[in-house]
C-alpha cells in the first residue's frame, strides 16, 4: 500500500471511529462542492457577484483555508468535494484519462486525509471503459473511503474529440453492478459541451452557455436516457443524485410522461413512468437553485425524502446558500427542514455505518 493509500485508509479509520451522526443536528450536509487541481482547473465558469475570475480559481483550489472557514461561519457540518466540470469527462484519450482519473482520486484522498470529520470524497472516473471504470470505483470506495462518484455528464472520445459515450447503454451494465454491489450514489453533474454541439445550439444566443440553459438541456437529456433505456429497471437498487432540483426534469413530468407513453409500443425498454424512479432511484439537489415555491411543489411531486441540500460552491457562495435554508424555517416543519439539511444525507451517504 502507498503513502497516499495508507494515509487515506487510516484516516478513514480514525473518521468512523470518531463521528457520531444524529438527525438531532443542527448543521447542514453539502455535495455537489467543486475542487480542482492545477492540471485540470477546470472549464471557464461565471465567478459569482462581487468575485475575480481569479478568485473563483483560488477557492476551487482551497480545501482547508476559506472553504474551512465558511463552513465553520455558516454551519456546515460535512463537506463532500469532487472534481470540477468537466475532469476526466473532458479527456478523450482513454490512457491519459484512466491515468488522470487515479491521479485526481489519489491527490484529493491526500488533501482531505488530515479532517475526513468535515470533508469527504466523491471519485473521478475514466469512463471510456465500463470495467475501468467499476474498478476504480471499487478502489476509491474501499481504499479511499470515498462515499461514490460523481460523473460530469457524457465521456467525450474519438481522435477528434466529438465521440459521446453515454451510460445509458448496456455495455455500462458492468459499472452499473459494480455500483448497486458497493451501495453508493452516482452523482450527475453538468458539463459544458464540446464545440461541435454548443457553437450550434448557442452562439446565436451565447449567454444561454453553461448553467443559464445549456447544463440542464444537456444533462436531463442524459438522465432521460437512463430511464427510457432502461437502465433502472435492470438495477433496481440503483442510486443516481441529480442537483439544481433535478435539472427541471420533475418540474415536467406531465409532459414528459405523455409524450413517452404514446412511444411503448416503439421498443422503449423502460417499464415504468419517469416519476416513479425519482421515488425509487433518484435523488436530487438543491445546488445552485434556492428557489422556495420550486422547492414546495417537488416536495409534492417526488417529496422531501427525495431532495437534498447542496450549494454548488464555489459557483454560488456558501452565505446565500446556507442563508436559504435556513429560511425555510417558515415553510417546512422542523422535521422536514431537518431531513433537508442532514437526515436524507446522512441515511444516502450511510454516515453513521
């Protein structure tokens, strides 16, 4: 074992003998966190208001200075950091990206190996190959005390770069097994696209780039793949997370669930209605978007013990997020605000296992 391995599995060993996780906290619990490295900062992304491009870059990098500090400021209790938009999704070589994806992995288990009471990791993951892929999941899981992995949208390959591969299909089986045998979350992130696709959907329009219009379109479409294609119907114990309150995917279930129906005869493998998997395999996430009367009416649709809390740092700043939540005191009952804020995550991320 080497140093980075074993630091990481002792630290992991010390986190579970120390930490005591309770539904009677007051602290809050946040995963879709960015963290980057210096040789892959990164996809150009909007500081927030009042921020240099050069700021948003410097926090991306921080873990342990003014991240620290702003958790400790607004309550966060446990951080989960993964690597920011696109990472390895956006490596086309497969070799460089299999490489690239246990460098990423084995460098964030160094960084948060001193205070895995606070911060935690979800994996990076090559995913050209789906027997690559499920092995390093398996590593990071068991090696690293990773808590599962977070994937940025599709794999762009080919020697020209504009090779997608989806995981929608049923080479990705294999990932996907390995993914209910560990009994951890996959979360789904966005990317920006490659330019084949965004200089034509968007340079008419370029302010619709990134998290404005282009993330959610392209995102919900893969997360509509998964459904229609079956994939959780062949792994009913799967566990997928979606953030900014599901990709607007639950806010159009009436007409997602017609149009769909009216192609069952067509050789669609799904065999239940989209909404019934948010109930059964989907999770999703406040990230990014801390809208209250959307939040009300997806408690409806796929209710509470559905949805999370997450920021989307360093993207959205921790004040206006925790600043949210916490004013939803005058919507939700204390149980169910507590379920928001910790007891969801806790029961998804089996902390107290």
């Amino acid at each position: 074992m080497g140093p980075i391995l074993l630091v990481a599995f002792l630290a992991k060993i010390a986190f579970c003998a120390a930490r005591v996780w309770n539904d009677t906290g007051v602290g809050t619990i946040v995963f879709e966190e960015a963290w980057a490295i210096p040789e892959l900062p990164g996809s150009f992304a909007v500081a927030p208001v009042g921020q240099t491009g050069g700021e948003l870059a410097a926090n991306l990098l921080d873990v342990h200075n003014q991240r620290l500090r702003q958790m400790d400021e607004n309550g966060i209790d446990f951080m989960i950091l993964s690597c920011a938009s696109p990472c390895i999704q956006g490596i086309s070589d497969p070799k460089v990206a299999a490489e690239m994806a246990v460098n990423v992995n084995n460098q964030l288990a160094n960084q948060i190996a001193n205070n895995t009471f606070r911060f935690g990791g979800f994996a990076a993951l090559s995913m050209h190959n789906a027997t690559e892929a499920a092995l390093e999941l398996n590593r990071t899981v068991k090696d690293l005390g990773f808590f599962g992995a977070l994937v940025n949208d599709y794999q762009q390959s080919g020697p020209n770069n504009d090779t997608l591969l989806y995981y929608d299909q049923p080479e990705y089986d294999i990932f996907w097994q390995m993914v209910t045998d560990l009994d951890v979350p996959v979360y789904f992130h966005p990317r920006s696209n490659i330019p084949e696709i965004a200089d034509l959907e968007f340079d008419h329009a370029p302010w619709l780039r990134g998290p404005a219009q282009e993330f959610a379109v392209t995102l919900s479409t893969h997360i509509l793949g998964l459904c229609t294609n079956g994939v959780f119907d062949r792994f009913p114990k799967l566990k997928i997370i979606v953030g900014h309150l599901g990709e607007r995917i639950p806010s159009d279930f009436v007409r997602i669930q017609d149009l769909l129906l009216r192609q069952t005869a067509q050789g669609m493998p799904m065999q239940r209605s989209v909404s019934s998997y948010w109930r059964t395999n989907i999770f999703e996430t406040t990230s990014g978007n801390f809208a209250t009367n959307l939040l009300l009416f997806h408690k409806l649709e796929i209710g509470l013990d559905r949805i999370l809390f997450s920021i989307d740092y360093p993207y959205v700043t921790i004040p206006e997020g925790s600043n949210w939540v916490n004013s939803l005191t005058n919507v939700l009952r204390p149980e169910e605000l507590l379920s928001l804020k910790r007891g969801l995550a806790i029961d998804l991320l089996k902390l107290n296992d």
